[in-house]
C-alpha cells in the first residue's frame, strides 16, 4: 500500500498541514482516451477486480478473481483482495484528480494497460498477481508524486499567515483558529488545479458549514485562504445560496487573484452541490458553474485587522473554470 503525503490536521494537533488498451468492462457510451474524471465514474468504477468480476464472469480477469478469493499468502500484506482494492481505489481517485488531456491523466493511462495485462498473464500463480499489484500501487505513487505539487505543511500555512494570524475576525476568533478550525479532518480532499496551483480543503467535524480552502503552489507554498460559511450542500434542488452563505479569501499578492477565482468558483459550485458531483442531471451543474458566488476579497498583511478598509475588488472570472467533478472528498 502507498503512503500519500496529505496535510494531516486536528482540532487539537497541527501536525502539517502508445494508448494502453484496457480489458474492463466496455463502456456503455464513448469517452474520450484522456479524460480521466470520466473514466473513473464509468470504465473504472468499481473497487476490485473481484467486483468486476461478479458483474462479467466473462471478464479476463477470472483468474485474478479466483486468486483473490482462493491464494493463502504467509504475510497478511500479501493478501491479493486487500492489495487488489487497494490499488482500484487509488487509481481511481488519481483518475478523478489528474484532469482531463492532462500529462498527468496520460502518464495513469497509458500505464493502465500494461498493469492489467501482466496481471492477466499471472493466471492463477498467486505471488505473481501480489508482485504486480504492489509494483502497481509503488507506480501510482511515483505518478502522483510527479504530477502534484508536495503537501501543505504546518510551516507553509503559518508562513502564509505571518502575524496576521492574530488577527481577529467579526467573531473575535483569530485568522488562524478560524482556518485551522475548517480543515479538521485528516487527510485533507486537494485536487490540482494547473501545474503549480493545487487546492486544499477541509470542514469542522459534524460540521461541514464551517469550511477553510488553502491554495498552494509548485513546492506546497500556500499563496492563498478562503474561509467558507453556509455553502456546502445548500444547492442542490435550489437556484439560490443561503443569504448567510459566503467565502473571505485571504491573499498577500492580489495578482493572484485572477488564476485563484476559477478554481475556487468551481469548488464552490461542487461544494454547494454536496461534492462527488456527477453531473447526469441536465442543467444543474451548469448553474452552479456560472452562478455568482458570495466572494469577498481581502489583502494581507491587513494593519489593525481593519478588514473594510483591506478589501479587494473581485475581477471577473474569465478563464476557464474546471470540471466540478473534480472535487471529490
């Protein structure tokens, strides 16, 4: 199993923050080669060869079932059905992550085929199928550590926040405590943006109202933070935000702004449609897409924690705003 270098933050510790050819189950209607959102929710759907297997028993992979269901190994890290998932799952959500026609989407891809087909040529040789599998997930974490900017850290957040961290708020919390409150969970959801722009996220436990949205860059720098209120879920089966609902974005380079607002109008829009969107439902994801989110813009450093007279005026979005799909938690 890989290990994945995510913040890990708690409300009591900071800790730090040529194409392959799959033989799966045939898509029901055609994707492109390269996007690989799409792919994860219908070519790639499923946790498990095991799982394949019990839809198509046809499926060339009978044999890595009969493996999963059937190898004894000596050590409990050799089991095939846990590396098995193991492996699906992270492909998947690398799949949901690295964009579409992306070098990121293409290097998972075009390694996607040869992993299968030396798996398939394992037959039921049990330390062979395992041998692959782990060769597998060591691959997807190279890939993964090669397309996406490093973890935010303790140190990059509090370097971003500097003094200002103390700071207070309308609610006299501090900067700091308000963000760390809305990235209590570990790991945080990130997904990449560009090449050197990732977002980061989080909410308060048993309460996904109060969220706070790092913006990172190359070297895991944060440049950016949004704290988010009354937002998530609220849209779905709605045209309108709460009037409570809003988002306080936190930069020291206003310059930023521009290529911050379109990612951030997108996790906003995923956000307020309960994240893991999907999509199918005509015209839904359209109007949250372009729908004006409650955006409010403030400098750092701010004197006094004078926020009015630190306010920034929001440009208008006008590059292209990513796929809502891409936020997945």
């Amino acid at each position: 199993m890989r290990a994945r270098g995510l913040l890990t933050i708690s409300v009591a510790l900071f800790l730090g923050v040529g194409a392959a050819v799959s033989l799966a189950a045939p898509l029901a209607a055609p994707v492109d080669q390269y996007d690989c959102p799409a792919l994860a929710l219908s070519k790639y759907n499923y946790d498990a060869f095991s799982e394949l297997c019990q839809k198509d028993p046809q499926t060339p992979f009978q044999n890595v079932c009969w493996v999963d269901y059937n190898y004894k190994p000596k050590d409990w890290l050799d089991i095939p059905s846990l590396l098995d998932s193991t492996v699906q799952m992270s492909f998947r959500r690398d799949l949901l992550q690295a964009g579409k026609n992306t070098p990121y989407c293409k290097a998972l891809i075009d390694t996607q085929g040869p992993y299968e087909r030396k798996l398939i040529a394992c037959g039921k040789n049990g330390p062979c199928v395992v041998q692959v599998m782990r060769d597998r997930s060591w691959q997807l974490a190279g890939i993964e550590k090669r397309y996406t900017a490093p973890a935010t850290t303790r140190e990059t957040f509090e370097a971003f926040l500097g003094k200002e961290g103390s700071l207070r708020l309308d609610d006299e919390q501090t900067l700091e405590q308000r963000a760390i409150r809305g990235l209590s969970i570990s790991p945080l959801p990130r997904a990449p943006l560009a090449e050197d722009l990732t977002i980061s996220w989080g909410f308060e436990p048993h309460n996904a109202q109060l969220q706070s949205v790092l913006f990172s860059g190359a070297q895991g720098k944060v440049f950016a933070l949004a704290l988010v209120d009354s937002l998530y879920l609220d849209g779905e089966g709605k045209t309108t935000l709460p009037k409570d609902a809003r988002i306080r974005l936190f930069v020291r380079d206003p310059g930023q702004l521009a290529r911050i607002l379109p990612g951030l109008q997108a996790w906003a829009a995923a956000d307020a449609l309960g994240m893991d969107v999907a999509c199918n439902k005509p015209g839904v994801c359209e109007h949250w897409h372009q729908y004006p989110m409650p955006i409010t813009a403030y400098r750092l450093p701010c004197r006094g924690g004078h926020w009015d007279a630190c306010r920034l005026p929001v440009p208008k979005i006008t590059a292209p705003i990513p796929a809502l799909e891409r936020f997945r938690q």
